[in-house]
C-alpha cells in the first residue's frame, strides 16, 4: 500500500494518494511530486484540447516511432518510458572499501520518478516505468556503474587496476548496466527474502 511521505497515512492506490497530497500537502511538496501532480493534469489537458481526432492520431503515431526507434534499435541503449505503467521492486547490498551507502538518508530518497527508494527505506528500490537500466537507475543517486567499474564520492574503481576487485551484478547475473533493464518481481520481498529477479550487487574491495 503506498503511503504518504509527508503524514506517514497509508492509502489503496497511488491515485488516492495523489488526491491526498494535492489536498494535504500542496504548499509541502518536493519538486519531484510537484512535477508529477502537475504533468498529470497536462496529459489530461493535451487530450482534451483542441486537435482533431485525425491531428491527434498523427501525433500519436509519430511518437510511437520516436520511441521505437529510441528504445528498440540496435545498439542503442533503453529509454525510460511509459511512466506509470509498470512497478517493480528488488533489493540491492552495494559496499565501497567497506563502506556502504545509507539509501535511507534524504539525499537517496525520491530523487527520481522511474526509478527511487521510498519512505525512508534503503534496502528495497522501485522501478516506475519501462526501460529503466541498471545505469540510468544508479545514475539518478550519482553512482555511476559499469560492467567493470565503480564510481562512488567522485573515485573510479575498475575491475582492470589490479589494486581493485569490482562485481556488479543483478540476482548473481554478470550484466551491462547500460543495457541491462531493471524490472523485479512486481512485488516488495518480504524480510529476508531477496527477490528473485532484482537483487543488485555492487561490491569493490581491495585485491588481494
């Protein structure tokens, strides 16, 4: 059930929770929510304007092909798309050196709409949409991630110093973060499950 970040109260659907935060929470709101309430209201707008029903399947059409091409040609790594249109959950253990990062701290937390960690919670990430990489997702917190390298608090660790060991997986999965589309079970993995698709693993230590 989502739940209200500002109040804690817990709703059935995110729709009711929207309505709550546009009612509640107006003068509280993030940027990132501000964004999203709004391009609600845009989408309604843009559909209910005044272009014709043959202007409007044009339009249509041609964004279609826009993302086609932008998602599905070859070489060409995924877009995030379809807000909204698909939730995923997974779990990730990331350590840097010994160090690793609290994904429950303010600075982690919602900071971007297909992909985030929420109410305070470091250990279970979620997916809001389709085409959301491995990279684009650590990207939105300022990691950045590679099939070979780590780049955490501004330092690049590579699997190819011989000073570093670097593992980036996905559910035990060898995979190209930049290619690499997150999805997870659908569901939030109850304590002490791992999910069985969408556990990400970022490790570096010292070689020895």
């Amino acid at each position: 059930m989502p739940d209200c970040d500002y109040c804690g109260e817990s709703f059935g659907s995110e729709r009711a929770r929207d309505k709550h935060l546009k009612a509640e929470h107006a003068d509280e709101l993030g940027p990132i929510d501000r964004r999203r309430l709004d391009m609600e209201g845009d989408d309604e707008s843009v559909l209910s304007g005044a272009a014709g029903p043959i202007a409007l399947g044009v339009i249509i059409l041609f964004a279609a092909a826009v993302i086609g091409f932008l998602v599905f040609s070859p070489g060409q790594s995924p877009e995030p798309h379809n807000l909204g249109g698909y939730h995923g959950h997974g779990t990730i253990n990331m350590t840097v050196l010994g160090e690793s990062p609290d994904f429950s701290r303010d600075r982690y937390q919602v900071q971007d709409r297909f992909f985030h960690f929420e109410a305070r919670n470091g250990r279970i990430w979620h997916v809001h949409g389709e085409g959301v990489t491995l990279e684009y997702a650590m990207n939105t917190i300022d990691i950045g991630v590679t099939d070979d390298s780590v780049t955490y608090n501004g330092t690049t660790y590579e699997d190819s110093n011989p000073q570093y060991d670097v593992e980036v997986t996905v559910s035990g999965r060898n995979v190209n973060p930049s290619t690499y589309v997150l999805e997870g079970e659908g569901r939030t993995p109850v304590a002490g499950e791992t999910s069985s698709d969408g556990h990400i693993r970022i490790i570096v230590t010292r070689a020895n």
